[in-house]
C-alpha cells in the first residue's frame, strides 16, 4: 500500500507542471436594456381643495365623507334665501330700467322728425337721444346685475369641480363660511390614473446623454414597474410622461414623471416605492457568466481571459449591473475575446493553460483511490 501512495504522489506532481485546463466564452457585442431601480414617490393626478365662492351658513352636507364624487356634484348646500332676494331684487331693477328705456325711445323716435323739421331746436334732440342711450345703458347694467345675482345663488349649492375621492369634512351643519376663506371645505383627490415622481441623481443622467450623444446606446419607450413598500411587485406598468428641466438643489436629482392606472386605489398620495425601468438600450455591452467575474474588497470586477500563447491574464473590468445570469460589461473588453469561465479558481497570472469551449469542458480523471492500487 505504501509503494500504490509512492506512486500516486508522483503522478500528481507530474501534473502539476501540465497547463490548467480552463473552459471560455467567446464574447460578442449584444444589445442590452439600461435597467435603472429608482426611488419614487407617488402624487395625486388631480387634487383640489372645495372652497365656497359665497358667504353664508351651511345647510347640509350633501356627499358621504370618503366616497367617489362626479365633477359638478352639489356637496354643500348654503342658506340661499339672501341670494334669492338679490335675484328677485335684480329682475326688479331690471324691469324698471326696461320701462325707462321704452318711454326714452318712443320719446327719442317722437322727436327725431321734429328735429329734421325744426319744430323743435337740435338742442332738444340732442338731449332725448342722450336720454334714450342713457336707459338702454341701464337696462344693460341691470341684465349683467341680474346674471351676477343668478350665479351667486347657484354658488349656494358648492359643486365638486372635478371627479375623485372626497376627503373629510372640514366644516358640519351651521357653520359660517365666507367667500374669501383660506379654509377648505373639504379635499378632492383624483387617484386613477395616478402619478409616481421618480428621483434620478444628475451625473446619471448627464452619463445617459452622454452616451447617447455617442452612439453606444439607443432611447427607449420607458415602461416603469413599481416595487411596493412590501417588497411587492405593483403588478402594472407605467410609462416616463417627461422630465424636469431643473436639478433639485438639495438632492441633486432630477424627477422623472410616471403615469400609472390605479383603478383599485392601491397607491395613495405620498407613498413611496421603487421604480425600475429602461431608459434606453446599449448596443456596445457585453453579456459575461456571472460566475466569470469577481471582485475586490473595494468592489472593483476582474476577471480572466485567455491571453497571447494560451495564458491566463486577468483583467479588470466595469460591470455595474446584471441581465437574467449575466453580469453586463461596459468597459474592460473587446470583440471576440475569449472569458474564462470555468476553472477559475487554479489560474495565476501569466500560467498556461488549455483552453476548451466553456459548453463541454474535459474533465480531468480523478485519481485511483489506494485501496485499488494495493488490489
């Protein structure tokens, strides 16, 4: 038994002087998605706070605190009977100035052929024309009193002014309001579709125009997918409405506007999510087997590749991010280079080796176990 481990000893030692055999991939230039994973935050699409264009009392409270309410929904009836006065009031007054420009007219007609016949002096005439416009004047500012009186009292009943989600009520039955309040009523909020803010940091964008500008890359239609506070996925897909033209001063970032469908209210106003989506599409990447790639203590990504005469020569490489299995590499390759993938764990730096397709790599046998060199 001893001459069997004698003799197997010296078969390793044999091989370790032989070249490690490796398995590579040929890479390739691919065309792949810049994903970015943003924080967001989500807005309301419509939002407005219900305020009376009108003093008075509040009658009653005409909608149900929290429920859906249509634009032009009456939602505060207020006391309307000051306002009906002022209805009839107008229309009184106007009738009267009517009255006055009818006797001015007929007045003003009476003396028109007087006036071209010298019975009376054009002094006379002058002033009953005046007299005449004078009314009809009034009727028209009595017309405009009365539509303005007419409005008032249908600002008695407070409309929604736009469809949504109603909020609490701020104000109850008997409460006093004035036309000139700060205080809101109460608060709409429209939530289907619904908005999400997007935070990008200004040297990543800058980098993506940058890289447009060169050609490296493509722009994409951006179709957003959330991540809920949960660590759920959202479920539906949004699209990139536009981009701010102003970086935030305090953050550094630009926003990023997305609409989403939320016809079941599952994003609320100021909630905050991860966003994920392609702004655009890198034609210069290469798709590399994560297992390939290795990195330092201070994250920086190397890996091997097969060298001039069959070496192993280590390279370091960018490869910020990931696609499925694959880390995409940026910067550190060219075309048609072969990337160790397998093996990896023997090589130094400079070391033959036999290089073999990564798919099928020979195995080497294992060694013959002592007890079956000693049978």
């Amino acid at each position: 038994m001893l001459a069997a481990c004698g003799a197997a000893d010296s078969q390793d030692a044999a091989k370790k002087g032989a070249p490690v055999q490796v398995g590579y991939v040929v890479v390739q230039p691919s065309s792949v998605l810049v994903q970015q994973d943003l924080p967001g935050r989500v807005a309301a699409y419509q939002i407005s706070e219900v305020r009376p264009q009108v003093s008075g009392v509040v009658l009653r409270r005409l909608f149900t605190q929290g429920a859906m309410v249509r634009q032009g929904q009456p939602l505060y009836e207020i006391d309307p009977r000051i306002y009906q006065t002022a209805v009839a009031q107008a229309q009184a007054n106007l009738n009267s100035a009517r009255a006055s420009a009818q006797a001015a007219t007929a007045r003003e007609e009476r003396y028109r052929p007087l006036a071209k016949s010298q019975f009376v002096s054009r002094q006379a005439y002058d002033d009953v024309l005046a007299q005449s416009r004078q009314t009809r004047a009034a009727v028209a500012q009595n017309e405009a009193a009365l539509q303005e009186a007419r409005i008032n009292l249908r600002f008695t009943r407070v409309p929604a002014p736009i469809s949504g989600r109603v909020g609490a009520s701020n104000v109850t039955e008997g409460a006093l309001v004035t036309a000139s309040q700060t205080d809101a009523l109460t608060t709409i909020t429209r939530l289907d579709p619904i908005y999400v803010d997007i935070q990008q940091s200004a040297p990543e964008l800058l980098s993506l125009r940058r890289d447009l500008a060169r050609g490296g890359s493509v722009p994409t239609a951006a179709q957003v997918r959330l991540t809920l506070p949960d660590g759920s996925d959202y479920g539906y897909t949004g699209t990139v409405q536009f981009t701010e033209v102003v970086v935030n001063p305090d953050t550094g970032s630009v926003t990023l506007r997305a609409e989403f469908p939320n016809a079941q209210s599952i994003l609320l106003p100021g909630m905050f999510v991860r966003a994920r989506f392609a702004q655009s599409i890198s034609r210069t990447a290469y798709l590399v087997p994560q297992q390939a790639i290795s990195r330092d203590a201070r994250g920086n990504a190397a890996l091997w590749v097969v060298g001039p005469g069959n070496s192993a020569v280590q390279r370091t490489v960018i490869a910020d991010r990931t696609d499925g299995t694959n880390w995409v590499v940026t910067q550190g390759l060219a075309t048609g280079e072969k990337v160790i993938t397998q093996g990896i764990g023997k090589l130094k730096e400079g070391a033959k080796i036999k290089p073999v397709p990564a798919a099928s790599p020979q195995r080497a046998s294992p060694p013959a176990r002592p007890d079956a060199a000693a049978r």
